[in-house]
C-alpha cells in the first residue's frame, strides 16, 4: 500500500504554481480591457498637451455651448 507524506516544500510549490496560474489568468483578463485603457491614455495625452484640466474642458462646453430643446 502506497503512501504519499505532502512535504511544507511540496506546499510552497503548490502555492507558487496557483499563484502563477492566477496571474495569468488576470493578465488574458486586463488584455481584453486594455482599449478602455489606451482611450484613457489619450485623453490625458490631450489634456497635458493643451495644458487645461478636465474640469475646464467640462465648464467651457456646459457653459459655451446652448442648448436647447
């Protein structure tokens, strides 16, 4: 009759491997949201480029443009 004894090394191996299937498993995840990311990206690009900040750009088009129904 076989007996198999889990070792503290054979546990820190295993945590180890789930640790990088898990991550992996994250990264194919953050792969798929990445486009949301890059737009993020550019609009800060903007930003920096016309050097105003988000809540100007919110008050310039709430308060220049009309609307009207």
């Amino acid at each position: 009759m076989a007996t198999s004894i889990i070792t503290p090394d054979d546990l820190e191996q295993f945590k180890w491997e789930l640790l990088a299937d898990i991550k992996q498993l994250l990264d194919k995840k953050q792969d798929k949201v990445a486009p949301v990311k890059k737009l993020s990206l550019l609009v800060l690009m903007v930003f920096l480029m016309l050097k105003i900040s988000p809540y100007f750009l919110h008050f310039f088009c709430s308060n220049s443009m009309g609307f009207e129904r």
